[in-house]
C-alpha cells in the first residue's frame, strides 16, 4: 500500500508518500503561514515525483484533521477527497 499523506492545519503546507511498510520515500515541505489552497496541489506534486510514483499508484490518502485553522483543515480534507474520487 503506497500511502500519501496530507497536512495543512498549521503553518506548514506539507505531503509526505509512504511505502507498502509505512517507510517514507518522500516530503515536501512549505512554511507558508496562510494560502494552503494555492500551494497544496503543488507540494502534493513534489512529494510523488521526488518518490516516483503516480497517482494510479496510491492505495491511501491521509489527511491531517486538526487541530488547526478550519480553513487550512477544510483545504487538506478537500483535497484527500479529490485525490480519492479520482
């Protein structure tokens, strides 16, 4: 199972990807403060190219849910849901 795991309840824009045994290949990292919605598809994209994977590759999507700015956790869980449905 190849995880990808999505933070934006703080300050920190951040996606990490996890291997089959919970190693982490890759993160990608921004200390934005504000305008995760802006900068989220871009550091999610990081985080996959730097691990070599795809998003057909991905088993799971985890997403931070707190505690932290509604806004910064509303942008996190909407993007989770994107990438799930897609």
């Amino acid at each position: 199972m190849t995880s990808l795991a999505i933070d934006t309840c703080a300050n920190l824009c951040a996606a990490a990807v996890f291997d089959e045994e919970g190693g982490l290949k890759s993160s990608a990292c921004d200390d934005i403060g504000r305008g995760h919605a802006a900068r989220l598809l871009g550091i999610v994209e990081e985080a996959l190219k730097a691990a070599h994977v795809a998003l057909d590759d991905l088993t799971r999507v985890i997403v931070n849910v707190g505690p932290g700015s509604f806004t910064g956790i509303r942008v996190g869980v909407s993007a989770a849901r994107g990438y799930g449905v897609a």
